[in-house]
C-alpha cells in the first residue's frame, strides 16, 4: 500500500500519540472501519426488510429520515 508523504507523515503523527506502530494503527484503523461499515449494512437491510422494501430502495434520497426533528 503506498501514502502519500502528508499520509505518512499523519499516520506516524497519530500512531505515535496512541503508542502504536504505524503497521498497527493501520491494522486496527482499517479493521475498525471495515466493521462498522459492515454494521451499517446489516442495519439497512434489517431496516429494509421490517419495513418491506429493498436496502437501495431504503437509502433513496427522501425515504430514511430522522424523526429526531
């Protein structure tokens, strides 16, 4: 995988303040990601299904609100 130096330079910088090496920040970043993109998934399409439709159908622009408003 290749960075950019301003990439390089912001991996080292952060990893360092966590205490982790750069191959492990980027481990744990990369598999922290990848979960709770997974996550998100499953929760469209448990949400899609309860409400009878499609995930693609539940994520068009208009149809998942927030009713916190």
């Amino acid at each position: 995988m290749t960075f950019t130096p301003a990439e390089r330079e912001a991996i080292a910088a952060h990893s360092a303040a966590l205490g982790l090496s750069a191959d492990e920040y980027i481990r744990r970043t990369a598999a922290d990601r990848a979960l709770s993109w997974q996550r998100e998934r499953e929760t469209f399409h448990a949400v899609a299904q309860r409400r009878g439709c499609t995930t693609d159908e539940l994520v068009q622009r208009g149809t998942l609100t927030d009713n916190s408003l």
